[in-house]
C-alpha cells in the first residue's frame, strides 16, 4: 500500500507521487504516517520530512505550513521547501554561518525573534542534506 504525498508551495508543486512512508515535524513533535492512517489536520513547523519510496530516503527542508492526512492522501501546504538533492551543500553552510552570526548581533527582541528563525531555516536545510534515516523495507 502506498501514500499520495502533494507538497505545495503558494508557487509551484514540490513533491506530487506515490510514497512508502513519511516522517513529518509538526508543532507538536514529529509523526509517522504509514498507510490507513488516521485522518487529521497538523500545523507543519519549520524541519525535516523524511519520505521512503521505493526502499530508499528521500529528505526535504520544510519551512512551516500546514497537513492534510486523509484516506492515504496526504497534501501538506508550505511557505516554501527544498528536496535535499536541490540544495547546494555550500550554500546551506554560508547562510548557516550568517544567520548564526547575524543572531549574535541581534539588537532587540524583535530582531532577536527573526534571527532565531532566519537560523533554524538554516540548520533545516542543513540537516536536510545530512539525514540519512535507516532503510527498512
């Protein structure tokens, strides 16, 4: 039994096919959907998806939205993701370092908040292209 996963962003569609399995991060912790699973709709945080297709893992840098499991359709609305094999490991280093830099200059709450999030976008795209979830079957 398989999954249909659409990833969409207010600008072109991400992901759109028949998936295994996929581990997801939510505002409340990360969950596993398999097939038949409940339905329920789930605010997505800024993280790693995990997605198994064929016996292999497939990682995407998501950056917050919203989920839609039902009758082993997933469709999950986002401000913007990247697949792990789309992002340029050097770059996702360079903007790492910015933000961590920009962060120790924030002045102010308000811009302590942006940098904050400007940084966890960062270790998100990073952590995309360094998943590597065991491959079970």
């Amino acid at each position: 039994m398989t999954l249909n996963l659409r990833v969409l962003s207010p600008n072109r569609v991400i992901w759109d096919s028949e998936v295994k399995e996929i581990i997801l991060s939510t505002n409340s912790g990360q969950i596993g959907v398999l097939p038949n699973h409940a339905s329920l709709v789930a605010a997505v945080d800024i993280g790693v998806m995990k997605i198994r297709l064929n016996g292999k893992w497939s990682t995407m840098a998501m950056m917050g939205g919203f989920a839609k499991i039902d009758s082993d359709r997933i469709t999950i609305l986002v401000n913007n993701a990247e697949r792990d094999v789309d992002i340029d490991p050097k770059e996702a280093q360079e903007n790492f370092r910015i933000a961590k830099a920009d962060l120790a200059r924030a002045e102010g709450k308000r811009q302590a908040i942006e940098a904050d999030v400007a940084l966890k976008r960062a270790r998100t795209r990073l952590e995309a292209i360094k998943a590597s979830p065991p491959v079970s079957n």
